[in-house]
C-alpha cells in the first residue's frame, strides 16, 4: 500500500501521530510490497531471448548510459525510493564523478549497475543501464575463439601434437597430428577474439551478469579488508579472478599475470605480496590489491566507491593518481564515487550532483565548479574548507534531507533552500538543460528564465 494513502488516512490525528505507523498499517505495507517484491523477483528470474536485453547506445562515444533509473526498497515502514529517475552518461576514456551527502543514493546506483541489489527487498523497478562490453566472441556452441598465430605469408602456424612423455601423436596412417598454434599474451594466456555488444544491465539474466561483472566491470569499495577474504593469500585470491574469467588460464599464467597485476598498481615487491595474507599488508596497500584484482579481469568500467576515504592523504593522494594512470592503460572509464569535492576536482572529467535519490546537477567538472547552478551545488561548494577562507565556522547546509520513504511533491531541497521562490511550492522542477553538457532541476533556472 502506498504510505501517502496511510498517511493521509490518519489527517485528522495530530501532526507528530502523523509519524506513526499501527500494527495493521505495517501488515498492510507489508502485504503490499510482498506482491510488488514477488512480481519483480519473477520477472528478474524469467527465461528471455537476447533480444530483450541486447541493445544498441544511444551515442556511440559512450561506454554507459543510465536512462531514468528508479531502485527502491520494499521496506515494512515503506518504499525507499532509493535511486528516483536518474539519468547520466559516462563516455569512453572518461571519469565521472558522482557526489552528493550521505544518504542521496550514490551507493544503490553504483550497485543497480553491478546489479548488486540485494533482493527480495532492493530491486530495479525501472529504467536502463545501458553498458558496452568488449566481450569474448563466442562460437555456436558458446565456446570462446581462438586467434592462432600466422606466418608471414597470412598462414595459420601448426604444431606437432605431442603425447605426455614427449613423443609427438600420429593418426592411423602414420602422419603427425598437427594443432594450430594460438596467440598468448605476455603471461602466458591464451588470446582469443573479442566482440563489442550492449547489454541492457537492467534486463539481463544473472548467468550473463556473472560474464559481464568482475570481468568487463569490476568494482572497488571503501573499505579493502571487509573485500579481501582474511584466510586466503592475495596470490590466491588473484589467480581466482584470472581463473574464473579468461578461457584456457592455468595456474601458472594466472600466477604470471597476478604478478604483472600488482606490478601494474605499483607494488615493489609483488612476489613478497603474492604470497601474504590481507592482515600483513597496509591500508594503503590493500587498496593496491583490490584495483589490481579489478584489473584482472580486464574491465573496460571501474566503478569505485569512495576509495579512498579510509586511507590518509599522502596515501590517498597515492591511489587517485594510480586510477588516472589506469583509465588510460585500461583504455577504460572510472564511475568515481565520493562525498569529496576535492577528489573530485582532481580526477574527474564530468560531475553528476545527486539529492535524495535525483540528480540536481551535471555538467563538466569545469562547470559544476565554475559556475554551480543549484542551491544545493552552490551550498556543496561553501561548505568545502579552503586554505584562503577567512570565515572562522566553515558553512554548513542548514536542515536534513527529507524521509526518503515520504518525499514531498515538490522540489525535494525546499526546506533547506534560501533562494525559493513561489513556483518552488509546486510541482518537482524539470531538468533545464544550460548548456550542450550542463543541466540543471531547480525552478530559478526555468525556460523562461
Ligand atoms: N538495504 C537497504 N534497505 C533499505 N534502505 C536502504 C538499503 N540500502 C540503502 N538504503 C537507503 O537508500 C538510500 C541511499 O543509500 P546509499 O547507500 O546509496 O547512500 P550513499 O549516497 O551511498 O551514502 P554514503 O555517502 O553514506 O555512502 C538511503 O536512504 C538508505 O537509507
Ligand atoms: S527549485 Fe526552488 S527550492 Fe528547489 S533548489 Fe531551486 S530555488 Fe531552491
Ligand atoms: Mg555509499
């Protein structure tokens, strides 16, 4: 049941009995949302033809294309309208940063596009997630496709099949048996065709997601050690990515391309790393650990979760500057999500602002901190401490961001607003687009404005 119906039920109780919720309003929410919940789950669960969930971008430049998301909770108090229409782009070889306070629905977007939801109670109940991988081509049979090794004439190379003690195999008339000799890379894999193909991250079935997740998207969160299992060592760990993703690994070229992994996020010794356990390693060093375990995989999208806050400045410092030298070596792009406008500052090319679950403000980084639009922005902005300041309290949004089950109708930072204006009672501002990549969802800058 919609909580505004309940809530409207009890009009004629007192304003703070407005707040409360009897044992037969949470039965019914509770009913309510155990049908949606089904229903999604069903649908989420269904057998569907590629058709349905490969697709084409909208602009070939890009690399993700959010279009009108909405991820909720089912929750007893309510629907938790976590993530409410957001649409952003990012493009290829680009950093995004997404910033907002906490609470605004950063995290659930950057798990939607994981499809990391934790359902029954989280799910995506609309929208599409648009992502272009560059994915193993794949025979009728499903099986990857080698690329084999060519002579200088464009002849494929063949090699003598040998048995187990050496001695090279023979058909029944007495030939050699001869095999075509597949390309590998510099640790030792095998190389195999690759095709670029959209899938609707929002639609596709799990048993895709496990193809598509760690492999050509991975994801690096705040806190290493809660992702690191404490009993394995990081070599372990790894190999298991490599093992798991690319067809044909062994153990040794997993190993081989652990070590080129660790090397690559500027780890001195990655042998002595190989082979440690997570709590004999620095903070800092982890860190290294878990961008080269997403690395691993080869991912064309690193979605990073404020993945630095748990690491001091110099280290800090350290890693950001590790993921702008990724994004060109992976030939990728970074989703960077932060409540930090200087790390922001520093690495990304486009800046999305989110509130309570919308997105207020994109643009440029340059935009967003030349010429703010948005209250919100603007407020972002002040509160962020400064060497030059003279004030002597740093300036801080005044209020909270409203109940996320019970939104109000209108613009959702209207309490907190010094610059409303009448039209700000009514209806949620459009998005007003200001420039070819800066839009802005705030009534001061209408089309007649
Ligand atoms: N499992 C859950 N069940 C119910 N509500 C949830 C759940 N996870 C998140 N939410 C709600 O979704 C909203 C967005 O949460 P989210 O974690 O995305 O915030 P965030 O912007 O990442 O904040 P932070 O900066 O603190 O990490 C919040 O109102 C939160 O309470
Ligand atoms: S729409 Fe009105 S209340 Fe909302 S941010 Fe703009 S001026 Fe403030
Ligand atoms: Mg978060």
């Amino acid at each position: 049941m919609d909580i505004k119906k309940i809530f409207k039920k009890g009009e004629n109780k007192t304003k703070s009995d407005k707040h409360y919720l009897s044992g037969k309003e949470v039965r019914e929410i509770a009913k309510a949302n155990s049908k949606e919940m089904r229903r999604l789950e069903k649908e989420k669960n269904r057998k569907r033809p590629e058709s349905e969930y490969v697709t084409s971008m909208r602009d070939d430049g890009n690399i993700l294309e959010i279009e009108d998301l909405h991820s909720y909770f089912f929750t007893d108090q309510g629907v938790v309208k976590a993530v409410n229409g957001v649409s952003f782009d990012i493009p290829l070889n680009s950093t995004v940063g997404v910033v907002g306070e906490s609470g605004c629905g950063k995290s659930v977007t950057s798990m939607s596009v994981m499809r990391l939801l934790q359902g029954p109670t989280g799910q995506i109940v609309n929208g599409a997630i648009r992502f272009k991988a560059n994915d193993f081509k794949r025979d009728k049979n499903g099986e990857p496709i080698p690329v084999y090794e060519k002579d200088e004439n464009g002849d494929i190379i063949y090699d003598k099949v040998l048995d187990k003690d050496g001695n090279v195999k023979t058909d029944k008339d007495g030939k050699p048996l001869l095999k075509p000799r597949q390309k590998k890379d510099s640790a030792g894999l095998g190389v195999y065709e690759k095709e670029e193909k959209v899938f609707d991250i929002a639609k596709t079935p799990i048993h895709e997601m496990y193809r598509i997740r760690g492999r050509q998207m991975a994801m690096v969160f705040q806190e290493p050690m809660t992702s690191l299992n404490p009993v394995f060592t990081i070599g372990n760990q790894l190999d298991e990515v490599t093992l798991l993703h690319i067809p044909g690994a062994d153990k040794a070229s997993a190993k081989a391309r652990s070590l080129q992994m660790l090397e690559m996020v500027g780890i001195a010794m990655p042998d002595r790393v190989y082979a440690s356990y997570p709590h004999e390693l620095s903070g800092g060093m982890r860190q290294r650990v878990m961008i080269a375990m997403a690395l691993a995989g080869e991912p064309r999208l690193i979605i990073a979760d404020e993945p630095t806050t748990a690491l001091d400045v110099t280290i800090q410092a350290q890693i950001l500057e590790l993921f702008n030298d990724l994004k060109t070596r992976i030939n990728g792009s970074i989703l960077l999500i932060t409540h930090d406008l200087g790390v922001i500052a520093e690495m990304a090319d486009y800046v999305v602002v989110m509130y309570a679950g919308r997105i207020i403000e994109k643009g440029t980084a340059m935009e967003i901190f030349h010429n703010p639009l948005h209250p919100y922005t603007q407020g972002l902005q002040k509160s962020k401490p400064t060497m030059k300041s003279s004030e002597n309290e740093l300036f801080n949004i005044p209020g909270n961001v409203p109940n996320p089950i019970n939104m109000p109708d209108n613009c959702y930072f209207k309490e907190r607003c010094s610059k409303c204006v009448k039209k700000c009672s009514g209806d949620y501002p459009e998005m007003i687009q200001v420039s070819p990549t800066h839009f802005v969802a705030c009534h001061l800058y209408g089309k007649e404005n």
